[in-house]
C-alpha cells in the first residue's frame, strides 16, 4: 500500500513538471514572437523586452537543470536537463546582436 502512495506521488509530480513546463515553454514561444515582430518594425521597447526575457528564460532552463529532488540528485536526468538549456542558448544568440545594432532614430 505504501508503494503505491509513493508511485502516485511520483506521478503527480511528473504530471505538474509536465505541465509547468508546457505552460512555461508555450509562453515563451508566444513571446519570442512578439519581440521577433517588435524587432522587425523597429519598436523601441524590443531589446529591453528581449533580453528581460532572455534572462527569464536562462533562470527557468537553469532552475530545471539544477534543481534537486528529496533524493539529494538532480530532478532531470543530465541529458534532458542539459536540453534544456539549448533554447537559452538559442535566445543568447538573439539577443545579442540587439545590442551591438545601432537604435532606430
């Protein structure tokens, strides 16, 4: 009986990380976009949006990927947690041109 108290905890908490991380990462796509496109028309709120959003992004891959359980290790296993760092690095390399461009006048 205790066993399947603990699988169901398990499985709670698998099913919340899910779901927190498809919230989180639909978000984030939605608001790439909109930089993306305030970018493109020249708004000038876009680079101070993109890089907030870009240091937002780097704590949440961070936090997934260091984040430890009850168990003293790490809630992901190294390979998916290292994959999420990828889109931060992804969103470094956009931001960064932002800032070496010169302002729209």
């Amino acid at each position: 009986m205790h066993e399947d108290r603990s699988q169901a905890r398990v499985d709670s908490a698998v099913t919340t990380y899910l779901v927190v991380s498809s919230v989180i990462g639909a978000l984030g796509v939605l608001a790439w976009l909109t930089a993306a496109r305030a970018v493109k028309t020249g708004k000038r709120w876009a680079r101070h949006v993109a890089t907030v959003m870009f240091v937002l992004g780097a704590s949440a891959g961070l936090a997934e990927l260091l984040t430890k359980d009850t168990s003293g290790a790490t809630g992901l296993p190294p390979e998916p947690g290292r994959a999420g760092i990828i889109p931060c690095q992804a969103g470094g390399f956009a931001v960064t041109p932002l800032w070496r461009r010169r302002r729209p006048t």
